[in-house]
C-alpha cells in the first residue's frame, strides 16, 4: 500500500487490529518515527488525561515515560494501568510538578488534560522544552492566555492539536463531506448549537479540609484561591467560573468548533449573550444555568442556547447542531446525524456513530470511557502523528482552538458586560470597549505571571 493512499484509506476510520504493528505505524508515520518511538509525558492523570493517553497507546508505537498530577492517587493509578498497557511494561516516572517534568526536555509528545486554569502555563513550557502537544479544550480561560498559547506554538515551530475531536469524528466528517459539502442544503441561513444536559452541579458541600493526597495549592495555581470542598475536585470544578468558563466553555466550544470546521468559518463579528442562574439559585455553583449566545458570522448567525433544566426539543438531540439550509437542515451531534430535505425527490439520510468494539475490544470494559468518543479520539490522535511527522497543522490546530475557545470565553463577557461585543481578530480586541478588553485577560494569583505579561 503507497503511503498516500493508506493516508486517505485511514483518514476518519478506525485501522484493525491486524494493522496496529510497527509496519503499519511506519506506512503510517514515517519509518523513523517509528523506529524512535515517541517519548509520552502526560499532564493531568483523572478522567479525560487517561482517555486520551489509552487511545494514543492503541495507535502508535509510543512509549508513556512521564506523568503528573497534583492528586497522588490519580497519579499512583494512571502509572499502574499505563505500565500494564503499553508494549514495554514499564511504569513511567511521576511527578507532582508540571516543570520538573518538563525539565528533562526527553519528551516529544506532551498530552495537557488539566482544568482548564491550568492548560495555559504547562502548553507554553512544553512549547519552550521542544515537544509537540495534545491540549485539552477550551485552550484557555482567559483570551490573551489562548493568544499567548498561539504565539508559542508558532514561536517554537511546535504541533498542537486541540481536543476538538468533532473533526474527527467519523459519522460527522461523512456529514461534513456528503452533505454540507455537497450542497445538499443550499444557501444557509441559521445555525443553531445547544445543550439541553441537566449538567450543573445542585449540591452544595460544606468546606473542609483538602485531602492529604491532594496538593491544593498547587491544584489552585493561578486561579484565585477559594476554600476546598468536594465540588471542585475530582472531576467537578467546571462548576466554578474561577477555573473555567461555565457551560458556554465546555460545551459550547465542542458545537461551535464542529460548526466552524463544517462551514468553513473563521473568526465571529460580534458577540452578544443574555441569560444568568434563573432558575437554581441555592448551589454553591456560579455558573449559569440558561444561557444564549449570539455568534454574528457575515453571512449568517450562530445561535447557541443551553438550559440544565426541562426538557430539549428534539429528544434525539439533546446536545448538538442544527443547520437551516434553503435545501433542507442537517441535524448533527456526537451519536448521529439526520439530513432533512425540502425536496421530496431527496431523501431523508440517517447515519449513528460510529463504534470500533471489534478493533478494540477493551472500549468496552475501560472504567469511564464515552465508548461513543473513542473513535473520533483515536482519529484526533493519527491526525496529530501525521502531522509531527510532516511538520504540517493538524485538523485541529491551536489556531482554530482559539477561535472558538475565545469566541466562547468573549461570550461569558458579553452577558457580563450586558451588551455586544465587536470583535477585531487582526489586533485580538474588542472594538471600541476599554472595559471589555480589560477582561481578555484574568488576574492571576501570585506568584504565577500571566503568560500575556
């Protein structure tokens, strides 16, 4: 097989199982990439940092050498179960401290599956210590931070995808090409984006004492320092607008990404946003609970809304995209996608997701796995390899990881600002708004520097 046309054969597919050998790894990657087999460091062992470094495992000839995390039972795990799935046995070494990992600098690939206040500062001292890079979306929690994460990819001649793994999704690109590209719709109009999860946290613990496994100052970093309870960590810190950007930044950014990839969009004109916590007042959570966001394209708007209450409209499609064509609306997410056309000489086309249990069967057993997101993982993760091997911008590119994560950071602060927001994507500003462009960029807490300056 020429490497060319595997490229194209395996583009959006799964590879069998029969093909997960160092041949197929050097058809696919280039002989010396797979005979060096890449040197794997890993920030952020919980939930979505092992999701991502078990897919990457699955797919190539790598070799997991270093993990961190500030949690020492989350870090004690990941080491156990990576030494018993990667090819060499070995257990990595671990560390507590993002920069004494990175210090080594014998890392060529570095996986970031932080909380989001800490996706910035690691990126750009991987950057600076010579290693490409998965990071975890949203890219940042502030804009200039997403800018400054930009600037250093560049800088460094780094590759960096982003965990916008909508892109490689298989049943969405099937879309994307049989459908949008095709023109089946026609001249679009509208866009809707949505979440209707009951997602938001309704507890709310009492303060305690962080647990001695936990380093909690180091947890905190450059976010502002708030007492520990058991919302925030594991898993649950999305709760707080201190460590992230609501549901805007975490779901958002998924629909709106797929929606600017499918259309072939860049940066929105003008944001505007309304809405607030309406509905559950009594939480210690301080994000909102129904949100609208406007994103004016120049063609057409981008119209995202989400409510952790009642019940969604379409219950096939509680968290997704809906495109309005003149030809007819494609309705899409992350379990399918229906096509809906005017004509009656067209037909309806309906595709589900696609899953990849006989290729590898552990998808099924893995603790925690979203089984219906492994596939588009592993295609994240052959597009990254691809693209280290050829020096070329993956499908998710930091670049376009800005654009939305930005994009959906600049939303929060319209609803906070209480009015539109002018965007100028040439010198990364708000239009005419002092006090808006005072909030691209968070104060951090000391003795952490904002990467900005």
């Amino acid at each position: 097989m020429k490497r060319r046309e595997f490229i194209q054969t395996s583009t959006g597919l799964a590879l069998t199982s029969a093909f997960i050998t160092k041949k197929a790894h050097a058809y696919s990657y280039g002989e010396e990439f797979a005979q060096k087999k890449p040197r794997v460091g890993l920030i952020g062992t919980g939930w979505y940092g092992k999701s991502d470094l078990f897919r990457l495992i699955q797919v190539a000839p790598v070799e997991v050498v270093s993990l961190c995390d500030v949690d020492k039972n989350l870090l004690a795990d990941c080491a156990e179960q990576v030494a018993g799935r990667q090819e060499s046995k070995k257990t990595p070494r671990t560390y507590s401290d993002y920069r004494q990992m990175l210090k080594e600098k014998d890392l060529d690939i570095v996986l970031i599956a932080t909380p989001d206040h800490w996706h910035a500062l690691p990126m750009i001292e991987a950057a600076k210590a010579g290693a490409d890079m998965y990071c975890q979306k949203p890219i940042s929690v502030d804009v200039l931070e997403g800018k400054a994460m930009l600037d250093a990819a560049r800088k460094y001649k780094r590759v960096v995808q982003i965990g916008t793994q909508r892109r490689s999704t298989p049943h969405l690109i099937e879309a994307r090409e049989n459908i949008v590209q095709a023109g089946k719709l026609g001249k679009v109009g509208l866009v809707e984006i949505y979440c209707y999860y009951h997602m938001r946290a309704k507890e709310n613990p009492p303060d305690s004492t962080p647990p001695a496994y936990l380093d909690y100052e180091m947890w905190t970093g450059p976010a502002p320092m708030r007492p520990y309870d058991t919302l925030k960590h594991p898993r649950r810190w999305r709760a707080f607008m201190e460590y992230g950007n609501g549901i805007v930044g975490d779901m958002c950014v998924h629909m709106l990404d797929m929606a600017r990839w499918m259309l072939n969009l860049g940066w929105p004109k003008r944001i505007s946003s309304s809405g607030g916590i309406l509905i559950d007042k009594a939480s210690k959570a301080n994000i909102t609970d129904t949100q609208t966001a406007t994103f004016d394209f120049p063609d057409y708007p981008i119209v995202w809304q989400h409510r952790s209450y009642g019940a969604p409209p379409d219950p096939k499609y509680p968290w997704g995209m809906t495109i309005y064509g003149e030809k007819g609306t494609l309705k899409a997410s992350v379990m399918s996608y229906d096509f809906i056309p005017m004509d009656n000489k067209e037909q309806p086309i309906h595709k589900d997701v696609t899953y990849e249990f006989e290729q590898y069967p552990i998808d099924r057993t893995e603790k925690d796995l979203e089984r219906h997101v492994a596939p588009a993982i592993r295609g994240h993760m052959r597009d990254l390899l691809r693209c280290i091997d050829n020096r070329s911008r993956p499908v998710a590119d930091i670049e376009e990881g800005y654009i939305s994560s930005a994009s959906c950071i600049l939303a929060n602060n319209a609803l906070k600002l209480g009015r539109s927001l002018t965007w100028d994507p040439n010198k990364h500003q708000v239009v005419g708004d002092a006090e808006a462009n005072k909030l691209l960029k968070r104060e951090y807490r000391k003795p952490w520097t904002h990467p900005a300056g």
